[in-house]
C-alpha cells in the first residue's frame, strides 16, 4: 500500500474503533479493484462508481455483501482525516464506513489532475463481508 492508502486505513480504523467496531482488514483483491477505478476516474476525469458490480466480479471479490466509498479532493480535502470526516457526514458513506458485516477493504489512493485541478486525490474504498 502506498503511504496515502496506508494514513486512509489507519484513519478508517481509528474512526472505527471509536465506534466499538472491529479495525478493517486489508484485502488484495478489493485493493486491486479500488487501485484500478481510481485510476480509471482519474484518466477518463470522471467522478462516479461506475459498474461496481461488475467490477467486484472482474476482480474475483467474495463475500456475502459489498460496498464503496469514492472521494476526491485537494489540500488539506485531500487528507485522510478530511476524507474520513466527509464519509461519516454523509449517511451512505458513514453507513458503508461502519458497518459491522464489512470485515475487509481495499483502498486505491492516487494523485493527478482531476476535474479541473493541476494535482487532485482520487480516493476509491471498497468493502467486503
């Protein structure tokens, strides 16, 4: 894991541990997924999930139930801390972030230009039970 996916993770964790949850565990095969959508966003400057049904399938992803968190940002939005404190203000995502049924995750952290900024953050989660 690079070193912004690895701040991301620990960040989710400490999040979840403040909830009574247990910490994430990192899956290769969500990793590979994530990896490849946030790069896919960020070289067709698109900000949406996409098939992600298809794309849990196309990277051998199992488990009874899935689910992803997208962010993207710059400066300090770029943050770990700023990206975790905007999926826990939305209920989707806050859902997604600490529902105790997700045991697993894979992050895809990467920088480029992005949706009209020189050097952007695209963050792509996604979660396994």
């Amino acid at each position: 894991m690079s070193p912004a996916e690895t701040s991301l993770l620990r960040q989710v964790n400490v999040t979840r541990a403040q909830f009574g949850l247990a910490p994430f565990r990192p899956d290769a095969r969500l990793e590979a997924a994530a990896r490849s959508h946030s790069r896919s966003m960020l070289v067709t400057n698109t900000f949406a999930h996409g098939a992600f049904a298809t794309r849990m399938v196309r990277f051998d992803v199992r488990g009874a139930i899935a689910g992803e968190n997208l962010a993207w940002g710059t400066g300090y939005r770029a943050t770990a801390r700023a990206i975790v404190q905007a999926w826990l203000a939305s209920p989707e995502h806050r859902a997604n972030l600490l529902r105790p049924s997700f045991t697993r995750i894979g992050i895809g952290s990467l920088s480029g230009a992005f949706q009209g900024s020189r050097e952007a953050r695209v963050v792509t989660a996604d979660f396994a039970g």
